[in-house]
C-alpha cells in the first residue's frame, strides 16, 4: 500500500513544478518533500521524475503514478460528497416481496422513478424465509414479508394486510362449495400453495373445509411462477389459494370464481429490515410509499 501522503506530495509537485512552491502549499520543507518523492520512488521501484538543472521531468512510470494519484484524489472528493448526501430521492433501494405483492408494488416503484430520475429500484420476488436470508446477508436492505420473524436480529413494523382468496375455475361458481367438489376440481400447486391452504380452511368460516385433509388433495398441476397459476385455473384445470393482488392484476379475471367466504382471512404485511442497521433516508421514501399501497 503506497502511502497516501507521498502521493499527494508527488501530485503536488507535478502540478506546481516546483520544489519550493510545492512545501509551501503542503506546509513542509524543500527537503521534506525531496524524502516524500524518494521513499515514493524506493516503494514503486522505480525513479519517477528525471532532475536537470533545477528542474524535472516526469519518467514514463512517473506519469502512470501520478494518474494513480489523480484517481486516488476523485476518489476520495466523491466519497466525502457522497457521504454527506443522503437525499431522499436518490441511490438505489434493495427490496424484496411476495411474487403477489410486487405485481402491486413494482408499477408505483416505477411511478416513483419517474418523478425522481435518480431514485433506482432492485425488486426481488421471494418467499418469507429467502427475504430473511437476504436481509441477514445484506443482499437486500428491506423486505415485504407476512410472518413476523421471531428472531430479534429484525426489525418488523406492521403495515397493513391483504385478502387470501379460494379460485375456482368459473363454471364452479353455481356449485355448493364442498371437500368433494375440490376434490373433484383438482389443486394446481405452487410454492405458498399448502400454507395458503392450511390458514383459508381453518379460518375462512366453512366448518367443512376445515376439515379437509390438503395433503390427499389431487394435484392436476404445479407452477412456481406466480403468473401462470391463474391461467391453470382460468382455463378449468384446478383451484387454488393466491393473496388478493395476484386476482387484480390478471388479465382473464372474468373466467375466475372467486369464493366470498364467511369470513375473510387475511395475511398481515409487515416491513423488515435490521434491528441495529440504518437504512439511508431514501428508504423513508419508500415506506411512505408501502403504507399508502396497503391502506
């Protein structure tokens, strides 16, 4: 690591040509300066300028070290800037929800971005446990997830809710709603299927599909992308469990039946992040934005 002092000394006195000129503005000796440019020398390995008459020429190695030293010096001017701006409108933002949930969230991101050219948006699609790990491993920096974690290494703040919705295909719409007829009708499954399933039975208010044993469901298909499950279902082939934001944004809605329980189960939506880390001021914006999208 070539000191950062003797750099700045051999920059100085490129940029002045002068010895003298060059320990005024630093604030040192002439001879300091000569030690400077000897141990930077000594540590490169080679002679960096070429003396003559009392005055000098850069060698070929002097001029690859002294753009080092340029470098060196934007770096550091754009790391003091950056440090001392934390704008609520720019940098980019690591998030991470439910496939459901972006299909909600990514368009007012995009909305966001328009308004504020350099405010920059890293969306992940992932289940609970992927968006914990990532938070821990500080690929992302906040997360959209519907179990509060028990683990005190996050911090959850609670900021809405969204409907689980039972979707059969639409010629299900005049049938009693029994364990035979799902039977009959056929599971397409995917990722969240079976706990979507276990939490609408037990809490949507029919005592009969509570009942109802999931895992001896038939399974007519499975799909593990989030817009192709409704097309199944849409097309006749099976039901299945999906949050409420997923229904509003495809596209054949017409050819869904959507089941109006006898109560309505919901998934809570917390926002996660870590407990001792501080996000930068940005993610206040985008916050903002989450309360509002889940009022």
């Amino acid at each position: 690591m070539i000191n950062p002092q003797w750099l700045m000394t051999f920059k100085t006195l490129i940029e002045t040509g002068h010895f003298t000129q060059t320990a005024e503005l630093l604030h040192m000796t002439q001879p300091g300066v000569s030690q400077h440019i000897k141990k930077l020398e000594q540590a490169c390995g080679y002679p960096l300028i070429t003396r003559y008459n009392k005055q000098f020429e850069m060698t070929e190695q002097g001029r690859l070290v002294y753009q080092y030293a340029e470098q060196q010096t934007y770096q550091y001017q754009t790391l003091m800037n950056d440090l001392q701006t934390d704008s609520p409108y720019e940098g980019t933002c690591k998030l991470a929800c439910s496939g459901s949930f972006a299909l909600s969230l990514y368009p007012q991101l995009l909305h966001l971005q328009q308004q504020h050219s350099k405010l920059y948006f890293h969306l992940e699609a992932a289940p609970n446990h992927k968006i914990l790990d990532n938070i821990e491993s500080n690929t992302i920096d906040m997360g959209i997830v519907t179990q509060q974690p028990v683990n005190d290494l996050f911090k959850t703040t609670l900021i809405g809710q969204e409907a689980l919705c039972l979707v059969l295909p639409l010629h299900y719409k005049d049938h009693n709603l029994t364990d035979e007829t799902l039977t009959t009708c056929g599971l397409i499954d995917h990722p969240d299927a079976q706990y979507y399933l276990s939490k609408y039975f037990l809490h949507c208010g029919h005592k009969h599909l509570a009942a109802v044993k999931i895992e001896q469901l038939p399974i007519t298909s499975y799909i593990n992308q989030l817009n192709q499950i409704l097309v199944a279902v849409a097309e006749g082939i099976g039901f299945t469990v999906l949050p409420q934001s997923a229904i509003d944004h495809f596209t054949n809605k017409h050819k869904l039946y959507v089941v109006s329980p006898p109560k309505l189960v919901t998934e809570q939506l917390f926002i996660i992040q870590k407990q001792h880390r501080q996000l930068p001021i940005r993610y206040q914006t985008v916050t903002s934005l989450l309360t509002s999208l889940c009022q």
